[in-house]
C-alpha cells in the first residue's frame, strides 16, 4: 500500500541534521473522478504549465498514487490515517535529533473547506510539527490567517485567479520567474533547490525558477487582471 507522506527529490535535498521534511500531494489541477483540485488556478493551469502536470508526476505509478492519497483525504479517517504516519515519522526523527516538516500539496490544492478543517485539525493534533503549504486559495484564507496555528505557514502562490488580492509586502508570496538573474534582482529567496527557504525562511518573497517545458513556459508576470 502507497503512503501518504512522501518524499520527492526537492524535498529529500531539502533535509538538514535538525530538520526532515516529507510533503504530501493529490492530482493537480483535476483528478480522474473530475474533481477540481486546484479550484483557484489561473494561468498555471490554463496552460498545463503547472510542474505537477508535467515530468515524472505523469508517469502511471506516480499518478495513479496521488489519485489514491486524494481517495484517503476525501474519507472521514483522513486525519486518523496521516496521524498514524505523522507518529512514525516522528519516532524515527526523534531518534536522530530532528524535527519533523511537512510540505502540504507538492501537487494540487485545498480543494474545499471540508478538506481544509481536516488538515486544520491535524495540525493543530501536532504542534510539534511544522508545516507549510504553497496554495492559489487567497480568498479562502484571507480572514484565516490570524487564526492559523503557529506551526503553520501559508505562502500564497501567485498565477491564480485571486492574485490581486495578495498583499505583497506583508505576505508570505511565491513568484515565477524565468532565471535565477531575474529572480535575485527582483529580491526574492531562490526556493527552487531547497524548500525549506519557503518553509522556514525569513523572507515573505519566495522565488522560484520555471522549470517545466520550454513550450509551456509561464511566470507570474504573465498574469492579467490576477
């Protein structure tokens, strides 16, 4: 059986001796059953440049267990379930001196608010845990964030359709660019190699370079009307 937690090459590099990190995803933009799973998407999924729409997360094993691990996430159990992976985890980096972080959606999105009570009670379940997600939901959000637990970060990713409602000079924000030049000049942390910079770094500018095919190439700059 897959599992939930996982750990994919950004995020295994991504590892220092105080920290292991695991991230967990479900299909992006659309799973098989037509269900939306990234309801606030603009531009990333309009065309199909979206990094988890394209590469090895097409492969037929790999996608095949993001659909399974959105069937766990849609059941009652859900949070049962990670909780059971979270404790294991926990033991293991507990026996080397490490902390636990979990990137949530390395693929996909909070596709309701359901869905997002069940990772809410999770999270709060572990305060000993950190976690982080990149997400479009802006309006979801926007009147959470006080709220959120402690041991919680959300970065608003940019290309979605709420953009122009990112307060970008108080808000943890991811941007697109097409080179590191462009990225640095503008005074974004380059994320594209280590996640945790995103995680649990200091700067609410979040970087990241384009890295899916040329034809299919996108920055957030691209966006009109957000």
């Amino acid at each position: 059986m897959p599992s939930l937690l996982a750990q994919n090459s950004k995020i295994a590099k991504s590892a220092t001796a105080e920290y292991v990190v695991f991230n967990f995803g479900i299909p992006a933009w659309k799973s098989k059953t037509g269900l939306i799973t990234c309801p606030a998407a603009g531009i990333c999924g309009k065309q199909g440049g979206c990094y988890a729409l394209q590469g090895p997360y097409r492969f037929s094993n790999v996608a095949s267990v993001y659909e399974w691990r959105l069937s766990q996430a849609e059941t009652e159990a859900f949070p049962i379930l990670m909780q059971s992976e979270l404790d294991e985890a926990k033991r293991k980096a507990t026996k080397r001196g490490r902390k636990v972080v979990i990137r949530i959606h390395d693929s996909g999105d909070f596709y309701s608010v359901p869905y997002l009570r069940k990772w809410l009670a999770i999270i709060a379940a572990n305060d000993d845990v950190y976690f982080y997600a990149y997400t479009k939901q802006v309006r979801l959000f926007s009147k959470l964030l006080d709220k959120l637990p402690s041991n919680f970060r959300v970065i608003f990713s940019e290309g979605g359709i709420f953009d122009d409602e990112i307060d970008t000079a108080t808000q943890f924000h991811s941007r697109v660019f097409p080179d590191r030049e462009a990225l640095l000049a503008a005074g974004y942390a380059d994320a594209s190699e280590n996640d945790l910079v995103a995680g649990m770094g200091d700067n609410i500018r979040i970087g990241l370079i384009y890295h899916g095919a040329e034809s299919k190439q996108w920055t957030t700059d691209e966006v009109e009307g957000g």
